[in-house]
C-alpha cells in the first residue's frame, strides 16, 4: 500500500487540492446565489455587474445598447439597435470557469504570493475576456442571427476555455512547484 501511496501521491494530493478547492468555491458560490429570490425573478449582483459591463462597452463604441430587467426570469434583457437581441443570465457572468480556473491553480499550487498574484491576473483576463466575448455576441447576434448557435455553443466557449487552457499551462510551466526549474 505505501508503494501505490509514494507512486500516485503527486496525483492523489493534486486531485484532492482540486477536489477541496472546487467544492469549496462551488458551495460559497451557490450559497452566495442563494442570497436572491428566483421565484421573484431577482437576477445575481455579479451578472448584474457583467450586464452593466457590457452594455458600457458597445456604449463606448457608439453602439445602440440597452439593458433591462427581465420581468418573467432571474435575467436581464440585451437590446441592440432597439431589437431585442438575447437574455444574460446567470451562467453568462463566467464565474463558474473563474471557479475552475482557480481550482487548478491551487491544484498546481506554487509559492502563496505567484499563486494569488496569478488567480488575481488570471480571474481578470478571464472576466475582461467574458465581457468581450459576451459584447461580440451581441453585436454578431444582431447582425449574424442564423450564426447564432455556432457563435454561442462553440466558438465562444473555445476562446475562452482556450483561453483558461492556456493560462493553465503557463502556470504549471512557469510558477507552479512541479515546474522544470533550469540553472
């Protein structure tokens, strides 16, 4: 037994630094979307924040954006150029990948300061790339409807899980403790 403990332990403490780190994160995020009433249609204070976010950045641009409140649904409502385009809901404010993100990088863990410094960074890209990605939509949504569902179940998930890859590599390669260090 203690020799298929000395074998598989980097990969049993990583699955369970995973495992911990994921559960816990995923409870303190279901208990924080508990907070609001659904059967009132009461969407999160984050998405609530990403909508925002969005609708200032196709602003910026001079874009005809607008928001509100949807009134059958925890949701809000995307208008663009007066048209209703689509629903940001709760899945859209990429918490849960920032989750994910974050799991692995404590999986992988390195020295305390990279390790935060780098969930830091790495949560930010992520969320600055969820509000492009999530302003493209509305726009190609608006001006490619029959794209619709290429644009929003694959294309857009693969720059940002891509994305998260990549991060995730940099951080194994470059600061984790299980990176190769040259002298």
């Amino acid at each position: 037994m203690n020799k298929y403990w000395s074998q598989y332990k980097p990969f049993l403490l990583f699955l369970g630094k995973f495992a911990l780190t994921y559960l816990v994160l995923t409870f303190a995020y279901q208990y924080y979307l508990n907070q609001f009433d659904v059967k009132n249609h009461e969407p999160d204070g984050f998405t609530k924040i990403v909508t925002s976010q969005v609708e200032q950045t196709l602003l910026f641009f001079n874009c005809d954006a607008r928001t509100e409140i949807h009134p059958m649904e925890p949701s809000y409502k995307f208008f663009y150029n007066g048209k209703f385009i689509s629903r940001i809901v709760e899945g859209c404010n990429a918490l849960s990948v920032i989750i994910l993100f974050i799991a692995f990088v404590i999986a992988f863990s390195g020295k305390l300061k990279h390790t935060i410094l780098y969930i830091i960074g790495g949560s930010l890209i992520i969320h600055i790339l969820n509000i492009t990605r999530i302003s493209l939509l509305m726009v190609a949504f608006y001006n490619f409807p029959e794209a619709n569902t290429i644009l929003h179940d694959i294309l857009f998930p693969l720059v940002i899980y891509g994305t998260v890859f990549i991060l995730w590599v940099i951080w194994v390669n470059k600061f984790s403790f299980y990176a190769k260090k040259t002298t």
